[in-house]
C-alpha cells in the first residue's frame, strides 16, 4: 500500500441545540470497550465536560486507526511517545500510536482539537523517518494583547501589519496553526519558542481548507508532513 495521507473531522460532543452525538453513557461504554487502563486512568484525574471531550476524541482516534488498519478497535494498544517522558504503556500524552500484534502499527497520527471540534490525521504505511503533525484553531481564542509580541517572527508580524478585526484574528490562527503543526511533526512542541519559528513559507506546512479538513469555515487547520 502507498503512503497517503487522511485527514478526518469529528464534530463536537456536545453541540447546543442537536442531538446526533452518542449520549454520555454511550460514550463510557464505548471508552470501556475501546480504550486501554491508562488512558480511562488519566481521563478519571478529569472534570465531566473536559472528561468527555477527551473520551471523545480518544475513541474517535482508534476507530479511525483501526478502520485505516482493517482491524477491530480493541485489538490496538495505545502507544503514545513523549520526548521528556519516552514511550511505554503508561504514556499518554505526546504524539500517538497504537501497537498490533505487540509491534509498531504501520500509522502516522496526529490529532488536534479546537471549539469542540477533533481533527485527526493519518499517515497510513508511512515511509522511513516520516513525521506527521496536524492542528486546528479557533480565531476567537487568539483575541488579546502581547499574542504577536510571543508568538510571530519579524517577518510575520510585518505580514499582519495592514490587518485589522476578523482579519486579523483568521491570519494569526492561520499561522499559529502552521506552527503548532510543525512542532508536532518534529517533536519539539513548545519547547522551541514559537517566536523563533518562521512558517509563511515552509514547504513542509500547508493549510487545510474546510472542503479538506471537514472543519467548519470559521476555523484554520494545519498539517505538515515530513
């Protein structure tokens, strides 16, 4: 099989006003099924909305390795790798994986989520030393003073000087999006200071339009391969 890239939305749990999201006691059942003892460990240490949310997306994430995989949802072990923390059983934050068979499975993942909204991405039989990070954003949340002053290089900050209002706000999450994938391409997450990393011109990053991403229009997305 050819390496290819997927990328997936998943829409909010809760969304006011609609019903087509599995009840909450669906969604426990479904993460007793599906998700391995770290994972509902971790999600137990949660508040119930922030709880669900992440139930949601973490079931959403291995239905959608396994589908890409061919294989049932419970035959995956969770196998998530941090640079501080390593990689092991009880590792449950950084960048995913899941295990087949007790050996690596043959998946790129990413995963991000914004306004309520899981982006997932997929790298299926990724060939050696690829990397993958994908991310989603929601202009509202960058709306405060001293954002560029952290966030943007000089070439960037030029690059929004004549935008003002919604503009603004779409440009910077366009391009804290860019970053944010990179950074969870190569690993390095916050870790490198945003300010230093420059992403208007990275062959390796491009944004996903809401026709790709499955995102709705008011949010940016991101995903960098390499």
């Amino acid at each position: 099989m050819a390496s290819h890239l997927v990328v997936r939305a998943c829409p909010p749990f809760r969304v006011p006003g609609q019903h087509t999201a599995p009840p909450a006691a669906e969604l426990e059942r479904d993460a007793l099924r599906f998700l391995d003892p770290p994972e509902l460990e971790r999600a137990r240490a949660m508040m119930p909305v922030p709880r669900q949310d992440f139930l949601a997306a973490r079931v959403a994430q291995r239905r959608f390795a396994a589908e890409l995989l061919g294989v049932r949802a419970q035959d995956l072990t969770v196998r998530y790798s941090c640079p501080r923390c390593g990689s092991g059983p009880g590792v449950t934050h950084g960048r995913p994986g899941y295990e087949l068979d007790g050996a690596p499975a043959p998946l790129l993942l990413s995963l991000s989520r914004a306004a309520g909204w899981t982006l997932l991405a997929a790298v299926a039989e990724p060939g050696p030393g690829q990397r993958l990070g994908v991310d989603a954003e929601d202009p509202r949340r960058l709306d405060f003073d001293g954002f560029d002053a952290v966030a943007l290089t000089p070439a960037e900050h030029r690059s929004l000087a004549p935008l003002q209002g919604s503009a603004l706000l779409s440009e910077r999450a366009r391009l804290w999006a860019r970053k944010e994938a990179f950074l969870k391409m190569t690993g390095e997450g916050l870790g490198r200071p945003p300010e230093t990393l420059d992403v208007l011109d990275r062959a390796d990053v491009r944004d996903l339009a809401s026709a790709e991403s499955g995102l709705p229009d008011g949010l940016a997305a991101a995903v960098a391969l390499g």
